[in-house]
C-alpha cells in the first residue's frame, strides 16, 4: 500500500494483522520486509512498518541532506495521518533511533517502544560507524552523530521499554541495548539468539516470543 505525502512523495507501507497496533521500522538500507519476516505469523498483533524515505519502495524527491531528524518528522506525519487509537512502536537498528525520537517529539498514544539491536552515534556504542558510511554512502547523513540520540534524553521517556541485544553483533552491540535498556526508567532488557544459527529461526522466534509477551503486559 501507498500514502502520498505533500511534497509528492509516495511511501509505501505495510499494514498486516489485526489485534494490538505496532508500528516497527526496519534498519538502514532494509524495508517493511524485515518487519514482515519477524511478526508475520504473530498471533493478536496488528503490524504497521513504512519504507523510510528513499529505501524500500518509497519514491521520490530525496531531501537534503536524508537525516534522521526527516525520516523521524516523516514517520510522525505518517503516523498522524493513519492513526487514532493507542499503538506500541519500535524498530531494528536505525528503526530503533527513529522509534525514539518519535517518542520524543509526539503521540502521546504511545503505549511502549520496543527496541531490536539499537545503533547510533553515541560514546558507549563501539559500532564502526565510519565503515558504514563507506559501505552506504548514500545514507552518509544518516548516520551523522547530530542525528543521534544521548542517553540522557531516553530518560525523560516514561513509557515501558523492551530492548533486545544479540550476543556477537558487532554492527549493533549488546552492551549498547543493555545501556540503552537501563537509561529508560522502565526499560527492560533481553537477549535473543544469534540469527547466524540455524538461518534464524531461533532468532525470529525468541523475538516474536520477548515482544508478544510485552506487548501483553499491563
């Protein structure tokens, strides 16, 4: 599906399920796909992910410079536009940042975030973000530590948090999500399996399982 936004941008978007609203974007260079592949057969959830400006198939103009600061103001428009009732949001990697500062900057619909191996620009995250840039550099801004977040700031969220580390992730360490986990006051933290194992399925499987189990906790 598509919305058209009013500098013409067409964002497609998926919207899959029925039951308790999530919306989960995806990680740098990625899609609605990696939050399809993770909660597609979650039972009771309604899952919401948006291709983020020039990723996916989301076309149009590329603002300048592609920060996260405009994918965050793109996903908050998205959201005003498509929702009313109470919802959960969260991501993977990059879709973790812009989960936060959505948090920051709007609904107070919010009911939780979720977070899955969150990375940005910070001093307690070792993630090589110079070997990133050159492997992406078209999302060079993107990755710019003006478009991070600081630790502190989470700690003026009073929402319930679940953020899920993975043991030998190197692009998104897990002693970046416990620090993360901690800085929120009711942030929780857990680890999941490797996906490396067994193509994954374990991975999937623990994370539908942290994330449902969540997402029903009063």
């Amino acid at each position: 599906m598509f919305w058209k936004h009013p500098d013409g941008t067409s964002f497609h978007y998926l919207d899959h399920g029925r039951g308790v609203s999530l919306i989960f974007q995806h990680g740098l260079g990625g899609s609605v796909q990696q939050a399809y592949d993770l909660f597609r057969d979650a039972k009771g959830l309604r899952l919401i992910s948006m291709d983020c400006r020039n990723h996916g198939k989301t076309d149009g103009e590329k603002k300048a410079p592609l920060t996260t600061d405009n994918l965050a103001v793109d996903l908050s428009y998205f959201i005003e536009q498509s929702l009313t009732e109470p919802f959960f949001i969260g991501g993977l990697s990059l879709g973790a940042l812009l989960a936060v500062k959505v948090a920051l900057t709007c609904p107070q619909q919010i009911r939780g975030i979720v977070l899955l191996r969150p990375a940005w620009p910070d001093a307690k995250c070792s993630t090589d973000f110079e070997a990133v840039r050159q492997a992406y550099p078209a999302y060079h801004d993107i990755l710019s530590a003006d478009g991070a977040v600081a630790l502190s700031e989470i700690g003026t969220l009073p929402y319930r948090a679940l953020v899920l580390g993975m043991p030998g992730d190197s692009l998104h360490p897990a002693d970046f999500a416990l620090e993360v986990a901690r800085s929120f006051p009711r942030g929780i933290y857990e680890q999941v399996p490797n996906k490396g194992e067994g193509e994954g399925v374990a991975y999937k499987a623990s994370v539908r399982e942290h994330v449902l189990q969540f997402l029903e906790t009063k």
